[in-house]
C-alpha cells in the first residue's frame, strides 16, 4: 500500500504520530515507517513531514486519502526487487521451501513446484518429499533428511535424482537446508533451496565420459602423450603427461609432472645442443616442432624419440602451451640402419660395396685434390678360388671369403676401405698414401697374408691372389681410370703367373721379391 486515509496517517509528522495514538488507533513505529491497526484494518505509512503534492481523493465509503510519495517509492521497490528476486531465483531454477518439523508438512516456492513438476493438491509430508527422489537415491535422502531433523546436524547439503511428477522426467537437484530452531532449543523447521542442477549434470557427465575416452585412448596410443606450459620468463612445466612415459622414458609421468628437468638430464649428451638450439628456434618463432633424438634411461638403455609438437595461439608475453607426442622410434631406427647397411655392404662378408666404394673413392679424390695427396686403388682376385668351391662346396667357399675379407680388413687403416665387387673379386682404397712405395707395401702385405693357410668350415685351405694398383693422380685423375689402370695391372699380375702385385704401368714390372725390397727400404 502507498496510500494512506486522509486525517488519519497521512503526512503524519512526529506530532501527527503523537495525534495517531488516540481513540481507536493503535500504531508502531518501525524505522521511519508506522503500521496503524484502524477501525481493525492494519495499514502502513511513512512518517513524513513532507507535504504532498498530488490533490487527496475519497473513496467510496467517504474516506479522504492523499498520495504518499516516499510510500510509493518504498512500496515500488520493494515490487520490484520483489520481482527481480523471483525473476532471478526462476532464471537460477531455485525453489524454495519450509519444512515444519511437528507437522513434518512442508510449503514451497512456485519455483520448486515447477522442479519437482508437482501441483497444489501434491501432498506435502515428508515422505511426499522422499516419493520424488529418484528411487536409488531415496534411502539415503530419507536417512539423511530424518537424522538431520532430529538435530544430528545444522544443515543439509546433497545433490541427487529426482522424477519428476508431471511427466516422469529423472533430473538432478541440488538441495541445500537448514535448521532452524526454537527457544526450547529443539528444531523447529527446515528451510532451505533446490536447484535444479540437470543441465550441469549433464554437462559433467559428458565431460565425464570425454574425459574417460581421452583417457582410453590416450593410454592405448603407443606414444607419451603431453601439455606443456611454457611461460614468458622461461620456467616451464608439464600439466599432462599419459602412463607411456614410464614405459618410453623409464621414469614416472608423476615425476616429470613434479620437474620437468628431469627429462633434460635423460637427452644423450651428443644431442643436447641439437634439442635445445631446435626447441629454442620453434619457440621463438611459435612454430610447431618436429625432432628425432636419442636418450638414455635411467636404466642405461639408449633409445632413439621422435617428438612432436604445436604451441596454441597465445597473446604475446602469456604463458604458451604446447602439446604434443613423443614416439619410441629405437626399433624404426635400426631397421633404417640396417637396411642402409645392406644397401651398402656386402652380405656376405660385411665389407663395402661397389656403391659405398663408389662414393667413398670419388670422397677420397677429391679431398686428396685439395690437400695435394695421393690415393691409391687396388684391385684384386683370389687365384683358383672355383677349384676351392668344387674341392670343398660353397659353405666353405663362402667361410673363405669372410676369412679373406677379415685379413684385408687387418691390413688397412680405418680410414682405408676394403669393398667385395664381385664373387672373388675385391677393392682397396688407400687414403692419403705418401707415394707407390708406400701404396706397393701395403699390396704386398694383403698378398702375404692371403698365402697363409686358411681354417674355412673346418677345412684347412690354401689360397693366393693377385693385385693390380694405380695411384691418384699419376694413373689416373678420375675412378673410372683408377679402376681400369688398377684392373690392367692385376689382368697381368694373372699373366705372369699369379699370387702377385702389379703396379700400373709405366712400373709393371712389379714383383713380390721387389716389394719386399721397397718395404724394407722405405
Ligand atoms: N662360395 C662362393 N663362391 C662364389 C661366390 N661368388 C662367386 N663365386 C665363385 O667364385 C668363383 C670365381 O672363379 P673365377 O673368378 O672364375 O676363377 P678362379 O677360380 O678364381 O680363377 P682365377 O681367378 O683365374 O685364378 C666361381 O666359381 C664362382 O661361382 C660366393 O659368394 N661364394
């Protein structure tokens, strides 16, 4: 009410209050506001001493009224926080209620009728209450509610379902009560809220269930999966990390969780400078990085990882994050190996190939060109191997050829290269020789050693070859014409009877009793 009867409470000044006291008046003063009971009817007004502005009227029983501005205010406020409060608890799908505790009857808000989808004529006890909690939810609600009004405890905090009556719907509540109690100290009633809390529940449980697949998934990819917070002065940390790192890395995700470091100090020395220059480059530029690496586990095994990863976007000066993948690829990398391998080695005896030599020669010619050095080819052919195949079989055959590769092998230095071309043919590329002499002593050794009898398969053989050499660059500029000089000499080193090292002409007078003077003089 913002208006007030004429002559009785309107524009009531202290002395108009002192005035309201008499005949059938009874009034209260309640802050600047007076309730007056007149004539029986209660009515409330502000104790004003301003005048009014707009004209009285009367009403149809007589009575003079006038408008009450500060009244009106007060009133219209009061509406329309009043309003702006049910508003809000219905946006919020908040319901009220009281819950008398003698009576076990409870009163609701509009709001909570519409949650529970139930009427006016919905019987309001408390097992009214417990027949809308969802039934595997109902005991301990009921349980719950019961010990909590018999004053176990001072409020009540549970989410759970409920089914809704009007239309059998199962939603979620969040219901929130407390005690009050009376000055007997005994609990008098229960008031409290419920929210419906559905969408939220739904929204949790996809999470939920997102969250549990990522999971799944997660632990089933062979990889170390990660996030990683990398801030603008430099400290970083992992926020994710799956199970695979124990397995990959040999520590615990948790541990690396707790210090990232510890993954630094897993990088295999000789590549530390690689993975930090890499990593520094990509986050510097927010490019994504891609690197393959090798570490050593705590264990002392060496593993080759192949690591993936893209920063998200971020405002300058924030803190990135990156995620990424890291894969075991040890086992990829020695299939890589050995297929490079055998693409450029003989299987048999594990030397070079014609490929490898191929590359290594024209390596070697080129480096002897620019430092002013000389290199030397040499070829060479096992005399009357077929007769060894035929007199003992292949297996033998073949042991012999590893045998042979193994001493020539001893003969060179490591930076030399001993390559099998063909059945018992070979190669040898001398780097940095001083000159023939010394390149002649070396022939002579190999041939030497090759006339020492062999143990192949168990069988006792006897072999002996022949050796053509040419010299870079005085035979030849090129490989092609090292080879063909080389081949040339060893063709006459057959000639003239086998079991001996022929220099390319104009030297081709070459024999085993003049190498062994050149070794011993030089
Ligand atoms: N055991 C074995 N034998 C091979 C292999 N490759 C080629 N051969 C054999 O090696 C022999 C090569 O013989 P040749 O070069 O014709 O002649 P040789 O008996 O050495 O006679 P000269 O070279 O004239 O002294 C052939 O019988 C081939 O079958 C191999 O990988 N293993």
């Amino acid at each position: 009410m913002w208006l007030h009867e004429a002559g009785g409470v309107t524009g009531f000044s202290g002395v108009a209050a002192g005035q309201a006291q008499a005949a059938n008046r009874q009034s209260t003063h309640i802050g600047d506001l007076m309730q007056t009971t007149h004539r029986g009817r209660k009515t409330s007004c502000l104790v004003t001493g301003t005048s009014t502005s707009l004209p009285p009227f009367r009403n149809g029983a007589g009575h003079m009224f006038h408008y009450d501005h500060r009244l009106m205010n007060a009133e219209e406020m009061f509406k329309k926080s009043n309003f702006l409060l049910k508003e809000s608890l219905r946006i919020a799908c908040i319901g009220s209620y009281k819950l008398d505790v003698r009576s076990l009857l409870w009163k609701s808000s509009e709001e909570l009728d519409n949650i529970f989808g139930i009427d006016k004529g919905y019987v309001r006890s408390l097992q009214g209450w417990i027949d809308l909690v969802h039934p595997q939810d109902a005991e301990m609600i009921g349980q719950s509610l019961r010990k909590k009004l018999l004053g176990q405890r001072t409020s009540f905090n549970h989410e759970y379902r409920i089914v809704r009556k009007s239309n059998g719907e199962t939603g979620w509540v969040r219901h929130i009560g407390e005690l009050t109690h009376g000055r007997n100290g005994k609990v008098a009633s229960m008031v409290g809220t419920v929210q419906d809390i559905t969408e939220r529940k739904r929204n949790e449980n996809l999470l939920k269930k997102s969250r549990q697949r990522f999971e799944r998934m997660a632990e089933t990819v062979p990889a170390v999966l990660y996030d990683y917070v990398l801030n603008p002065d430099g400290t970083n940390r992992f926020t994710y990390m799956n199970r695979r790192c124990k397995e990959i890395y040999g520590v615990d995700a948790e541990e690396i969780i707790a210090d990232s470091g510890k993954l630094w100090t897993l990088v295999h020395d000789d590549d530390r400078c690689l993975v930090r220059d890499e990593d520094n480059r990509c986050n510097k530029a927010g490019t994504g990085l891609i690197l393959e690496h090798r570490i050593i586990t705590p264990q002392g095994e060496l593993k080759w990882l192949h690591i993936e990863s893209r920063p998200s976007p971020t405002a300058p000066e924030t803190p990135a994050t990156w995620s990424g993948f890291i894969v075991d690829i040890t086992e990829r990398k020695a299939t890589e190996e050995k297929i490079r391998h055998m693409a450029h080695h003989d299987s048999l005896t594990g030397l070079a190939n014609r490929a490898l030599f191929s590359d290594r020669l024209q390596n070697a010619l080129s480096s002897a060109e620019r430092d002013g050095c000389s290199s030397a080819l040499m070829a060479l052919d096992l005399d009357l191997f077929k007769p060894v195949n035929d007199q003992f079989g292949h297996l033998v055959g073949d042991a012999l050829l590893k045998e042979v590769a193994q001493r020539m092998v001893g003969c060179v230095r490591d930076s030399d290269t001993v390559a099998r071309i063909g059945g018992d043919e070979f190669v040898v590329l001398l780097r940095n020789v001083a000159g023939e002499k010394e390149a002649l002593a070396v022939a002579e050794k190999i041939r030497a050693t090759l006339e020492q009898p062999f143990i192949a398969a168990g069988h006792t053989v006897r072999i002996s070859c022949c050796l053509g050499l040419a010299l870079y660059p005085v035979h030849g500029e090129d490989g092609l014409a090292l080879h063909r000089h080389a081949d040339d000499a060893l063709y006459r080193a057959k000639k003239d009877g086998r079991n001996r090292v022929r220099l390319c002409e104009p030297l081709a007078n070459y024999s085993p009793a003049l190498a062994r003077a050149v070794i011993s003089s030089g």
